[in-house]
C-alpha cells in the first residue's frame, strides 16, 4: 500500500513539475511576443512619419512655382512663342460627345 502510495504521489509531484514547466515556457514566449509587437509598433510609428515627410516633399515637388524654376534654371526652358505651338490631333466640338445627360 506505501508503494502505490508513493508511487501516485511521485506522479502527482512529476505532473505538477511539468506544468509548472510549461507555464514557465508559455510565459517566456508571451513576454518574447510583447517585445516583438512593441519593436512593430515603434517601426509602424517610425514608417507613418516617414510617410508623412515624403508626402510633404512630393508637395513642395508638385509646386509649379518650383517646377518652373527648375524648367528655366537647370534644363534652359522658356514659354514658346504662340507661333511655335503646333496642336496635335483635332478638336471635337463639345456637342459631339455624348457624355452625361442628353439633351
């Protein structure tokens, strides 16, 4: 009877040393994850702003202030001459298209 005793009992001692284990183990890897989800967000804040400078650059690229100094200053452009203007193609008068509502 002792025997079987101490038998369960080493079981019941093997058992509570097993989860105490895996509980260490889920723990360990719960903490591992809240370090890896706070490295994301510092990245995510990290890229947001990044995002938000270059949106404010292309902005100030897009000016057209800007894109005529550029224009004139480094590539030698000017306005032409309305004699120089060649259009291309043929203009279609307004009434031939059939967009939107008829009338």
């Amino acid at each position: 009877m002792r025997a079987r005793f101490l038998v369960l009992w080493s079981v019941a001692v093997v058992a509570c040393a097993a989860a105490f284990v895996a509980h260490l183990a889920l723990r360990q890897n719960t903490v591992q994850l809240g370090y890896e989800v706070g490295q994301a967000r510092r990245a995510q804040r990290r890229l947001i702003e990044q995002r938000r400078l270059l949106a404010i650059e292309a902005a100030t690229l897009r000016q057209a202030e800007r894109v005529e100094v550029v224009a004139r200053g480094r590539l030698h452009m000017e306005v032409p001459e309305p004699a120089r203007v060649v259009p291309v193609g043929r203009a279609r008068p307004r009434q031939d298209r059939m967009a939107g509502r008829v009338r």
